[in-house]
C-alpha cells in the first residue's frame, strides 16, 4: 500500500497486483462476462443465462412458504410459540434447520439415504464447493480433477482457495476413465495428492452431457479403485424427458461421493440455500471417526456462521407444500424446461442442414446445448452477436482450455419462452450465415 | 485417504490430519464452546451468550417485512410486478441489492457518506471479514494486526484464510499505539506485509472497551502515519448510554477504513445480512482506479454468488418501516440492553465488595463486562460452574494468549431478563465464593 500525494490529498491505496492472485485469473473475466452481457445488450434474445424460468414464481410465495414453515414447526414439530420465534430469529445450528426435510426429500425423489446429520444447509451450492474445497485443500501438494469443460463456479472456488484444478475430459458417456486413472497415477507419481474429482453426471454445466447408468457404475468402481473421492453436483437432474437416473449417491456404497445440492432451480436461486451430504468419515487425531458434514459444519462456522433460519424457512416452506418432494414441486417446470429444449434442438435442426458445418449435441433434459460452428466462437464473435444480430450465448472458451472449444458455444433454454427461442435462433442463424 | 478392510466393509476414509490446518487450530474449539456450553448445561443461565434479546421480535416480522419490501420496490423505485418478482425470485446483483436503503441508513445513523457503489452486501458480517481477508492475503509475508482480546469470528476468518493474526494489546482508551505501531515496524522490518488492523472501537466484544474521540483520532493519525488499513467492525455502536461516538468511518478522510456491518443485533441474527464498505481505491494494472468494494464483489461471486435476496427484502423491509434508521428501529432494544448491562453492573457491586479480590470494567454500552477473578478461569471452571452453580460465562483465554486472560473471563447480559441476572450473579458469587 502507498499514498499518492500531499497532506490535503493523501488517501490509502491498494493496488490490483498486492490482492489475492484469483482476482486477476480468467475465471473472473468469466463469470463477469456471463452476469454482465445481458446489461451491456438489453435488447438482444438471451441464449447465454442459465438462470431458471421465472414465470410459475409468484413474489408473494416467499411470505406464504414462511408462514408454512412456521405452521410446520408448531404442528408437526411441537414447537412452542418461542421456540418458532428463537428457530427464525436467532442464529441458529450451524449445520442448519431443514436437514431433516431434505434428508427426507433425498430419500423420496433420489433415492438417497442421508442420515440428517450428514447435510449441511450452505449459503446456495456455491457454499457447498467452497466448504469441501476448504476442507480438502491442506497443503501445496493438493490437486483437484474436475471434467472438462467446467462450470465456472468450482473453477472460481478452487481459485479462491489455490487449490489446482487439473482437467480430465468429458467423453460420450460423461468422462473418459482411461486418461482419469492415467491423471490420477501421474499426479499421484509427482507426489500431488488427488483429493477429489467433480462431475455433474446430469445434464452438464456447461456441456449438457449425461452419464448412462452403466457409466456411473464404472465411475464408482473406478474410484473405489482408485481411492478417489467424487464430488457430485446436481442441479439439473430433475429436469429429464421421463427417464430419472440414479445419482452417483444413491449408488455409492462407500460414502465416496459428496453431493452437492441445490435449491436454486428447483425452488428458487433468491434464497441462496444448498446444501452438502457428506458422510465421508473423517478419522479424527484420537481414533474416533465422524462425518466429513462435521468438518465442513467447522469451516462454515467459520465463513458465513449459518445459512439465514428465514431463508431455509422459506424452502422448507417450499418443501412442506410439496409433501417434501421437489418431483412434485417441480411438475410445471420440468414440462416448461422439457418443452424451451425440444424448440431448441428442433430449431436448430430447422435452421442449419446437416452436413452444412454447425452441428449439435442432443441433451434428453437441463438447460443446455453446445453448439459447433464454422468460427471462432470468442468474446469479439459474441459482441457481434449482441450488437448487430440481437442473440446472446456463451463461448465454449471460457469453461475449458482446449482447441476443441475455440469454434464452440453453449446455448441456454431455460429463461426464455418458446417464441424468444424462435427468434434468437433465427438471429443466430443470420449471425452464423454472415460468417460462414 | 485410505481404506479400511476388504470389499465387504470398504468405505472412503479421510484423516484429520490431512484437511485443512484450521480444522484443528484452538479458535475451533472456542467457538464450538461458545456454542455449545448451553446445551450442555441446559439448565444454567447463560451469561456466556453473546446473542440479542428476542422478546421484541415476532415471528410473524419477517412475512411483514418482506411484504413492504415488496410494496417499497413497486412505490418507491417504480418496479413493475415482473421486476418485483425477479428481485426476490432470481440471483441478483453481486453486491446487494439494498445498497441504497443501507447508504440511506449510514448517513442517517452514523454520519457515514458512502457511495452505494463502495457497499457490499454479505452473509452476515462474517462474510464481510473472510471477504476482506481473502482480498488482503496475497501471499505467505501477509499479517493481519487485530486488537487482543479478539473477537473468535475475526480469528477464525483468518485461520480459515491461512492468514496469521499479530496481537495488539487494548489500552484503555481503546489500543495502545506505541505497541501498534512498534509492531507494524518489527514486522515490516522482518519482511512481513501488514495488510490491516482490525479494530472494534464501540462495546468491543469480548472486553467491552470503547474509544474516546480523541483517542479514535489519534488511531487514525497513527493508521495514516503508518499507512495501515483499518477494518472497523461495529456491532454494538448503537447500545450506548446517549452518548453516540462517531465511528472511525465517519472520521475517515482518507478512505482508510473498510467498515463492517452487522444487522445481527440491529434487526435480526436470522437473516444474516451484513454488509462491508470498502471505498478504499484499488489501483488496477492497467492504472485506472476502482474502489475495494469490486474486488470484494469478484470474491463473493467465487463465495456465495450473491447474498440472498429474500433475506436482504427482510432486512430492507425493516430499514423501510423505520425510515431507513436503526437508530430508531432500536429504540427499545436500546433501552432493554441498557436496563441489562446496569443491572449486572450494579449486580456485581452488591455481590463484590471493593478490594474482595473481584474486580470488573464499567462499560456504558453493548453486551460484555470483563470479571477478574481470584482463581483459574478456565474451561474446567466454567464446567463447574455451569454443573454445580447452575451460572454460565466465557473464559477470557479462548480470545487471546495473555497472562491477564488467566483469572479473566466474560460476563453478557444481552439475551436474558433481569431477573436471569440477579439469579445469575447470586450463583455466580455463590461459584467464586466456593473458589475463594
């Protein structure tokens, strides 16, 4: 820190350069650009944000979803008159108030068993990463896998806490096993310690890709294999054409996987209320074992105190209306994100020949498609875009380091209704021609 | 990470030794005591916690509050029913979206002009803290100064942060400048980096210490002679005795201090919003300048994305009702705090003869008295305490390394009533009695 002039104008200073390095690395310009496009081209059709719909949200529901949870705390709880008072005033448990509605959620619509103390609400799924993160990241021989591409959110939080991120990539059925166990033995080998690898195995951020049944099975015994903790996130699983696959969770005998969950599309991102299940167990310096939600309850202490009482109210509210299933709450929005994909791909389908040099992926559910185009997809092709053809996506670039991203770009469904869809996809077919 | 036993029974295995270093440092286990003692003694009045008094709250606030949030965006600011419902429903601006309400609050309450811009609204002051010290920890030489005692959520920030904590004693004006700023010098000369110095100038907690005026000048003198950041965290500044002091922000004509908020004991602990003002300017690489603020915005979006929004309409609805003054919001709240701190003051005057060997500082304001006692404070006595008594209180050594902490330990009075004081004290004086 220096000061710049004279008594009359002296001032503290900081400079960029003396902050934590991961203000300065491109995952900032990333997650920048992604919330900031959509201000600079208020008139241009949004295919870049993956923000969920917000139409079957009313802004009275949170006030509603509050006084049900308080009803629920006094009736099915035994709570009295204080004790509702002290549960949404107060500070409160660290490892939060609504782990035993979502312990319950879990086993209806996921077919998970979750021992409630093994949750831990956080600040949004954000939270969650950070927290495992934290944990997990004790020295400088510790790395990080996650598949590539990835979303920016775990590349933000493992800049945050210096923790390597080492990319293994996505393959056709979700992630290719053979160089994930040559990554892990040649990290291992140069004395890195591989502390977990993240996946999104449902209908990826930001590639769209989904693993079979048989894929997450092999990518269970791979990690057992290799003693390999899997960091499992999971926002978009709901969203699915009829099939609903088993998470890695629900089939990890091991306590293995880490699920990551969030509330933010399937109830609503205002909340900011995820969670983690962690029952890894954690053997503590006297011999004694307990779960990894323990330690990531420590860290939480330490970083945000508690997630808000009032704000896991409001979805536990949420999750009380719907007899604590979120298949259930989200009937509508699931018809709504299975109808903006099939006009999508349909549109695309309709726009582009094949054979004439954009080509496609074809996710069964989520929010998002990857696209291929005969250009470079950068920041410079995507200011065009906006500016002169009024349609907004997001370039590849920015999730993963490799040539194959350089002509690719990710669209995104799920904010918009079906005739922005229409005409986004016909700006974008006139932005593609005029470079083609 | 290895396993335990053959196919059968395999099972993920993590040690604690091999997570992060914060997990098993002693600020752990103070703040695992501060929150747990009263559970273990459920039975015993606490004078240990630091909570705020919930009697003038009502359950049913929070829906009312967000209701004129919501009646305040639609009037006030103009917004149209989708606007409404996107503030509440989506994820919102990285820096808050009540920015202008707390800006409004500031200059009304506390003389403090900020520009909304230099406002981050956070997850609890916490999140203010673990902002501010990722920001300012770049690298291994890195120092925080903070005044011992120190407030355990600071320590462990900074724990959690790898960021070590050089102890400044309290004065009894507040800090002693010669020691803080012989220590800046030792620890510039030996290379280290001092970031900042954390300071809570009103009620501090644990040791109920306030600055003068004048000696809140002469830190800041000292601050601009050293070139040193201060952090200012102030929780309790308004539970004064009608003395109001002007904060160190207020002060500030150098954009020295980043200001940390709480709305933990102003309006409720459950929402957890708190709020840092950081318009201290960073000069970029390329030369241009902006204020600190966006760079705690950039770590935030890596932290928690945003802080919600539902729970910031509810801190914002209540800032609203009272005109954007917590000065008036807390009237009452004022008035019961201080009918509080002089019963246990004048408690402890009718229970502890002069030159008994028990003495204590006079506060005018907050939660905490300091009790010097004739015997060990420490954890086995307060289980003593807490099992035979029946009366809770905090050994002063969970909040710094000194020989003064020994016989030292903290007295609060701001969650009970006072007759929970008198009943506490006469078991307290019955506990000291029986050491004596």
């Amino acid at each position: 820190m220096t000061t710049t002039a004279g008594p009359a104008a002296r001032q503290a200073t900081l400079h960029a350069a003396d902050l934590h390095h991961s203000l300065t690395e491109p995952v900032l310009e990333s997650m920048t650009l992604l919330n900031e496009v959509s201000q600079r081209y208020p008139d241009a059709v949004s295919l870049a944000a993956g923000r969920p719909h917000e139409d079957l949200f009313d802004a009275a529901d949170p006030e509603r979803y509050l006084a049900t949870f308080r009803r629920y705390l006094a009736r099915e709880r035994g709570y009295s008159p204080e004790a509702v008072r002290r549960t949404l005033f107060q500070y409160g448990r660290t490892k939060g108030i609504i782990h035993e509605l979502v312990a319950r959620m879990l086993a209806l619509d996921e077919d998970i068993v979750a021992d409630p103390e093994s949750i831990v609400l956080t600040v949004g799924c954000q939270e969650a990463m950070v927290l495992a993160l934290r944990a997990l990241r004790a020295d400088d021989r510790d790395v990080l896998l996650a598949l590539a591409p990835t979303y920016v959110g775990l590349t933000g939080a493992a800049a945050m806490l210096d923790l390597p991120v080492a990319p293994v990539p996505s393959g056709g059925d979700g992630v290719d096993l053979a160089v994930l166990e040559s990554e892990v033995r040649r990290l291992r080998a140069r004395g890195s310690r591989v502390r977990a690898c993240y996946v999104m195995p449902d209908f990826a951020n930001p590639s769209g890709l989904s693993m079979d049944i048989a894929a997450r099975r092999r990518l269970l015994e791979v990690a057992s294999r290799l003693d390999l903790l899997l960091l499992e996130d999971n926002p978009y699983g709901l969203f699915h054409d009829g099939e609903h696959r088993p998470t890695l969770k629900s089939l990890d005998t091991e306590r293995r996987v880490v699920y990551l969950g969030s509330f933010a599309k399937t109830a609503l991102p205002g909340a900011r209320v995820g969670y983690a299940v962690a029952d890894t167990p954690v053997v503590g310096t006297g011999g004694s074992t307990h779960p990894l939600a323990d330690e990531l309850a420590k860290l939480k202490g330490m970083l945000t105190v508690n997630t808000s009482p009032v704000a896991q109210a409001v979805v536990g509210g949420h999750l009380v209306e719907h007899g604590c299933s979120l298949v259930a709450a989200n009937a509508a929005q699931r018809r709504v994100y299975q109808r903006n994909l099939r006009r999508l791909l349909d549109g695309l389908a309709a726009r582009f020949p094949e054979g004439g040099g954009v080509r496609w992926n074809r996710p069964s559910g989520g929010f998002f498609v990857v696209v291929d185009v005969p250009f470079a997809a950068d920041d410079a092709a995507l200011e065009e875009s906006g500016r002169e053809f009024g349609v907004l996506w997001v370039p590849m670039r920015h999730f993963y380091d490799h040539p194959d991203a350089r002509c690719r770009l990710r669209l995104s469904c799920s904010a918009v209704g079906p005739d922005e869809i229409d005409t986004a996809l016909d700006r974008f077919a006139a932005f593609v021609g005029s470079r083609s």
